[in-house]
C-alpha cells in the first residue's frame, strides 16, 4: 500500500493447517477497511473469497469479533453490510455474477 492511496494487490495465502492464514487474512482486511476510511471519508467495497464454508463463517466471526473488541460501531456495521463485504466461498462470488 502506498501512504497516497489505498490500494490492495490480489493476495494468495497458502500454508497448512494451523499456520495462521484466518489470522493474516483478518489483519490484512481491517488495515486496509480503516486507511481507506482514512483516506476517503468511508469504507469501501470488498471481495473475499475462501474454500470452505467454515473458513468463510471463521473469517466473519473474527472480522465482527474484532470490531467488538476495539468497541467499533462503524467497523461492526460495516462487515455486517451485504452491499460492501462480501465473503464467500469462490462459488458463492461466482452465484453473484450466474442467472
């Protein structure tokens, strides 16, 4: 990321069981949501795609329980909105763009 913009490349996390990629993942996700809201006034649109379905509703639990923890309202809100998070599995994102 540079300090003039927010800008996110495509990231592939691989490593076994255990290693930490929920972790990273959910890292990555909340620095990248809070400079961009920095830097534009609001949060912005993101895709996340996983697996499995349990890594899917880990992410989600940790994402929300995160912004609990800090006592985040505005970043509890918008990793509940459907319209600006989306986290599914690759054939959930894939559903969204099929008839």
């Amino acid at each position: 990321m540079s300090g003039t913009t927010s800008e996110l490349k495509n990231i592939i996390l691989r490593a076994g069981a255990g290693a930490g990629k929920t972790t990273t993942l959910t890292q990555t996700f909340l620095k990248f949501a809070s400079d961009f809201q920095s830097q534009h006034g609001k949060f912005p649109r993101i895709v996340v795609t996983t697996f499995t379905r349990k890594a899917t509703q880990e992410l989600k639990e940790r994402l929300l329980g995160k912004a609990l923890e800090e006592k985040r309202d505005d970043l509890f809100q918008f990793v509940s909105s459907k319209s600006q998070v989306q986290i599914s599995t690759i054939h959930g994102v894939l559903s969204l763009f099929l008839p």
